[in-house]
C-alpha cells in the first residue's frame, strides 16, 4: 500500500514470462474485515479489468479507523488465478504528511508560529481522524551557514510561540507532524529563516521621528511652491498683467503720452481745442472792434443793451452775440478790462507752445442783451 494521510494506492507485482506474451488483466476488490464473518461477504469492485499493476482506492472513501480486506485476481484469456489478499487498516498503517502550510512572525526576543494541519483527501483536517502534535526543530543561522544552538520543541497547538530567544538574531526553523499513539511521524517542512526583533532604542525613535518630520515638510514645501507657480500661470494666462501688443511696447518711449493721472493735471493750465473758425474770429481787423452798435441800439451804464418797445412789432427775445463777435468783443473789452487782459496773455502762451493744435481762449460769458429792432 501507498498512502499519504487518506490518499490510498494499491500496487503488485506480476510475473509476465508465467503466460508468455497474452495480454493480462487485473481484478481488485476489497470488503470491511467484518464481513469475513459472514459465509458469504459482500465483496466491493474497486478495479475491473486493469492492465496497470494499481489501482487506487482514494476515491471509495475507507474510513480511516476501520479494518478492509483486499484482494487482486489476474485474468489470461477467461482463466483467473486464485485471489491474493492484504489486509489494511489506514489509522495503523497509513502515513502522515508534514503540515500544509507554515507562517512565521518575528517579535522581541520571540518567533510566533502558525501551523496549517496536513490536509485529507477532501481538503479537511486530519484532526478529524486523528491526535496530531508538532515537533518544532529551530537553530540560529550565522553567516557561515552552520548550525549552532540546535533545539526541539513539540507542541500541540497550531500557533505556538518560541521565546527566550537572542534579539536581532535570525532563526531558522521546520515542523514536523506526529501521530503519538502508533508513533507515525511525517517528513519535516523546508527550512524557514527570520531575524527576531528587540527593544528600539531612543536614539533611533528620535532619528525617525526626525525624518518624518523633513519629510513631511518637504512635502508640503514641494506642494506650496506648486500650488504658487501654478496660481502665477493661470494670472498671468487669463489676466495679462501687459495690455499693449510687443510691437507697441518695443516703440512705446517714442510716443506721447496723452493720458496723464489726476495728481498731473492739478499741474498743468486747462486748454480748450477749438475749430479753425474760432481762431480766425479772434483775428478780426481791429477796425470793426472800434465800429459803433447798429442803429436803434444803445448801451446802458451796466452793459446790458435794452430795447425799445416798438408798436410797429411785437417780436421779443434773447439774442446771442454770435453773429456780432467783434463788436460784443469791443464792448466786453471795455468794460472788463481785466478780463481781456487776462485771456490776451492766456491766447499768447498757448500760441507760443510748439504743438501740431490751434487752440483758442476761452470767452467769458458775455451775458444776454436785450437787441432793439
């Protein structure tokens, strides 16, 4: 029998030169060993008619405390050799694996184990048919690769912890199955190395904390000054701070500047543009200025101009010394004295500046007379 927890394989040997070269074939049954009792056991087919020298029988699911009876027939064309038995109980004789998995946790001074049972044939644990333990063998491992301070220890639990071991030192460590009560013992699992912890010191806490701390600082350094760069771009892309074209901007000292702030303008005189027109009114012959007012016009003491009341007309109204610019001028003039005076030195400064516009003075208000017709 071959067998690994409830995997279960039956093999014989056969003798081919006793048939010579006729094809042979094999037969296996097998039956509880209390059916042996009976005068007529019922017998179970497990292989019909094989040519193999096997037959496995993991899938008619034996139970793994109970007692079978087996047995093989060879067939050579319709003659059968007589019944070969075996008797098998696989609690005694089947074997045991190493356990499925093994995890190791490295602590201070200490390794945590986690052992997975040896699976059956239906993935469950064979806890469930039998009493297993663990011997755990660990050893340190030095550089050199020798083994020192070998050590055993077996234990019944699936996570057992190895303690009182040297701290910042690596172990090695495998796990055996075991089978107490018939003293089966499987293979041992592949070695296993982790270094154990100890006890941080201080200095090295600081050093950490430390660096944490630049670290996070660089962090949010890298994301301020990204974050600024980036605040720039998105001004300068959709509020240009430079409003003239590059054209403009490379000639700009070339031209004058029109626009002035309102601190400049407290500083300068006000000028009026005015038409053509107005500055060949002002150039008028000074003949006209001496002519007197028109007939039926006469002027008061206070120079306003009144008119007479005339029965011959009815018309009435405001007139405007537009059309009589020169001789409202000479009135004006004479009148207000210091008034001409001034806006004459106002008109030569304005006609003395080296300017591309005519400009004109700016005309008091003449008042409204009153016009006779």
């Amino acid at each position: 029998m071959i067998t690994l927890n409830t995997n279960y394989t039956l093999t014989w040997d056969w003798d081919q030169s006793s048939v010579g070269s006729d094809p042979v074939t094999f037969t296996v049954q097998y039956t509880g060993n209390h059916q042996l009792k009976k005068k007529t056991p019922r017998w179970s087919t497990a292989c019909r008619e094989t040519t193999g020298r096997s037959c496995d029988l993991t899938g008619f699911n034996l139970h793994y405390l109970g007692l079978y009876m087996l047995r093989v027939q060879a067939n050579v064309n319709g003659s059968h050799s007589v019944w070969e038995y075996k008797q098998f109980c696989p609690d005694k004789e089947a074997a045991i694996g190493p356990p499925s998995k093994v995890q190791i946790f490295a602590a201070v001074a200490a390794l945590h184990i986690v052992i997975t049972d040896p699976q059956t044939s239906s993935n469950s644990s064979m806890r469930e048919h039998l009493k297993l333990s663990f011997q755990i063998l660990y050893w340190e491992h030095s550089e050199d690769g020798k083994v020192s301070n070998l050590k055993t220890f077996v234990t019944e639990s699936n996570m057992p912890t190895l303690s009182n071991l040297t701290p910042w030192t690596q172990y090695c460590v495998r796990v055996q199955s075991r089978y107490e009560y018939y003293n089966k013992t499987s293979s041992f699992t592949p070695p296993q190395c982790i270094q154990t912890e100890g006890v941080v010191p201080w200095w090295k806490i600081f050093l950490y904390f430390l660096s944490s701390l630049l670290l996070c600082f660089l962090v949010l350094l890298v994301f301020l000054y990204g974050g600024h760069q980036c605040f720039q771009f998105c001004k300068a892309t959709l509020f240009p701070g430079e409003k003239l074209p590059s054209p403009l901007k490379h000639h700009e000292v070339d031209y004058p500047c029109l626009l002035v702030s309102d601190s400049e303008l407290d500083l300068c005189d006000p000028v009026i543009i005015c038409a053509e027109s107005a500055i060949l009114e002002n150039n008028v012959d000074p003949a006209a200025d001496s002519a007197g007012p028109p007939v039926g016009l006469g002027q008061d003491s206070s120079g306003r101009h009144s008119r007479q009341n005339s029965s011959s007309s009815g018309d009435s109204g405001v007139y405007s010394a537009g059309g009589n610019s020169g001789a409202v001028q000479h009135n004006m003039a004479s009148t207000f004295p210091d008034v001409k005076r001034h806006f004459d030195s106002e008109q030569l400064k304005m006609l003395s500046m080296k300017s591309d516009f005519k400009v004109c003075p700016v005309v008091p208000d003449e008042g409204v007379v009153d016009m006779e017709v």
